[in-house]
C-alpha cells in the first residue's frame, strides 16, 4: 500500500489537475488507484495527469506486447487496453495480407498500431471503423507486370498490383486525413511519435535532432508575430567563440552536461550562461522564452551569436522546434548536431525547416 507521503502526492496532483472536464476523469481512476502498488500509482499519474503529453508506459506495453493486466487497474482503463488488443489483432491480419504484395521494403506495423493507438485509445467505441482502409494510407499501389514461361517456353505476361511501403510520415498523414475525413492534429501525431518509441524501446521519442528522415518533406510553419531591431552587441560574438571552442564535443541528450557531451539546446544554454544570460534547456523553450521577451529577429538581420531555430518533425512542443544553433556570421552556423553526432561549424542548413530568429542578449529599440 502507498504510504502517507505518496498519498498526500496524489492528492494534491489531483486538486492541481482538476481544472478541466477531462482531467476530472483522471482525478477518479487516480482516487481509485489510491490502494494501488507504489509503482502503478506512478505510472498512472504520469499519464492521466499529463493528458496526451506523457503516456502510460504500462498501458502501452500491455497494448502492444500483451501480459497479464494487473486486477488493480481501473475497469475502464482495463476496457480500454483489451479495446486496443483486439484492434491490433484485427490490423495485424490485414498487414499480413498487404504484406504478400509488397516486393521492396516492408510495412512497419508498430508505426500503424502506434499511430492507431494515439487515434483510438480511450474512445468510447470502436465499433464502424474500417481496419482495411485505415492499413492502406500506409502503402500505394502499383500495378506492374512479369513474365513467366510454361512448359513449352512459350513467354507469357501478367499484370499485379504490387503495394509500396509509404516513408514519409506526412504522406501518410494526408492520406489519413483523407481517409478518415478529419484532422489530425499535432498533437495527435506527436503522441504517436512518442507512442512508437515507447513500444519500441520502452522511453521516450527524442525531442530534439536536426534530421528525422520520415520528415523529410515536413513543411513547418513559419513564424509570423513582429520582429525586432535590436542593437548588436559584443555579447554575439563572444558567443560565437565560446560555441567554436566545443567543436567535436560529442553528441548525447542524455549525458549532456557530463564529461563533455552536449545536445543544442545545451549547447547554447551553456554558452549564454557564461554570457550572464539565462535561457531555459531545450530549444523549443529557448524559442519560446525569445518570443515572449520580444527577442526575434529576421533572417535578413541575422548577426553572430543569434539564434537559429528548426522544426524538422512534429513533436508537440513550441512552434514544433527540434534544433537550435548559434549563427557565426558568413553563412555558417555552430551546432551540436545529431546527425553527426558531434558540435560542427557548417553552412547554414534546411533553410525550408528554420522556423525562428533570436537575439538572446538583445534589447527592443524598435519595432
């Protein structure tokens, strides 16, 4: 049984989330769960109190890689995983089938049950929905020919339809959107990118990096509020050396800060940092923090030390923001990438993804 301090954890998580009609139905499966293993408490406060940001890990699993769903867990809840068990079932027969008419490549069937399951989980019915369709959005299909020779070696010629894996995720999500005739939210598809690591890999989808290759044709939406003519200073420049003295560092989101490893939002905080600037550590909240404190610029005025910021995937944070890097004038730029696995000076990249321009130490004169 959770002790006192859990308990008292719980309830105060539960008065603070009570803001909203969704959150009262976590408040109940959480006052339900109060008797519960220290450990699934947790689980389920992690995720019923974060919406659709943070998912229940156990949920998940139990979802994805079956096992016994414990008798503590909330009947509703329970409804809902054995929902997704049989809906999985029901898609896993129809990637079998599309599978045979696939030549090259081969159709992921953890992303169409991760990108399923932030769709559907916790509807109140699953009834109507066309399994066959909803597979589909994630191939095309090509009609093509072969030639074979009988028993004489007389050549003969048949037409197929061969189906072809899609890659990008956008195209898949048009065609859903299509398919379903509804949108899909940010949101929804950052939850599903989340979904997919976790059953996966049990943690969660990386929020930062400047490339994601099933987002290759991501076309992110520019920032439109005012921009800023704010003075340049000496500050930019000494960022641009303290960025150049990390070249090579080596690439880690979960050891920044340790024995030389840096992300690129460490790497500018860290910079700043010794510029007497605080910013807030990770990029899509470093873009955040400029916008709100009137700190924008244009790309036009971009001067050594600003700020570049991307979007190269929907992951449900601010303006959807992945990477940031420190413009060293010229056309270059310093940035921890990802990629490559280390902080590099390069060309200014993916123009079509930056998204943001910042002056992190700037001052308004004018707008």
């Amino acid at each position: 049984m959770a002790d006192p301090v859990t308990i008292t954890l719980v309830a105060k998580a539960a008065i603070m989330a009570a803001a909203d009609k969704r959150t009262w139905k976590a408040v109940g499966v959480l006052i339900a769960a109060i008797l519960t293993p220290f450990i699934l408490i947790i689980v389920m406060i992690s995720s019923l109190l974060s919406g659709t940001a943070n998912h229940n890990n156990a949920a998940v699993q139990l979802s994805f890689h079956d096992g016994v769903i414990s008798g503590q867990v909330p009947e509703d809840y329970r409804e809902y995983i054995e929902d997704m068990r049989k809906s999985f079932s029901k898609l896993d027969v129809i990637i079998a089938e599309i599978t045979l008419m696939i030549e090259d490549g081969s159709l992921d069937p953890v992303q169409v049950k991760a990108i399923f399951y932030s769709l559907y989980f916790g509807a109140e019915s699953l009834r109507g929905i066309d399994y066959q369709s909803f597979t589909e959005c994630f191939v095309r299909y090509e009609e093509r020919t072969h030639t074979w020779s009988d028993e004489d070696g007389v050549e003969h010629e048949e037409s197929y339809t061969a189906a072809v894996p899609l890659t990008s995720l956008p195209v898949i999500y048009r065609n859903l959107e299509s398919t379903l005739g509804r949108r899909i939210s940010y949101e929804n598809q950052a939850n599903a990118s989340e979904i997919y690591y976790r059953a996966l890999y049990g943690t969660g989808a990386a929020g930062e990096g400047d490339r994601f290759d099933q987002w290759s044709d991501w076309l992110p939406e520019q920032f439109v509020n005012p921009v800023y003519d704010l003075a340049v200073g000496e500050t930019g420049s000494q960022a641009v050396q303290l960025a150049l003295s990390r070249l090579g560092d080596p690439y880690s989101q979960e050891l920044r800060g340790r024995a030389g490893y840096t992300d690129c939002s460490y790497l500018v905080q860290w910079i700043y940092r010794q510029l007497k600037v605080n910013l807030p550590g990770t990029a899509a909240e470093q873009g955040k923090y400029c916008v709100n404190n009137g700190l924008t610029v244009s790309k036009a005025d971009l001067a050594p030390g600003d700020l570049v910021f991307w979007s190269h995937k929907v992951n449900g944070r601010y303006l959807n923001i992945t990477h940031v890097g420190i413009y060293a004038g010229n056309g270059k730029v310093v940035d921890a990438s990802s990629s490559r696995g280390r902080v590099v000076y390069r060309d200014l990249f993916d123009a079509d993804k930056q998204v943001l321009y910042a002056r992190p130490y700037g001052s308004k004169t004018a707008q």
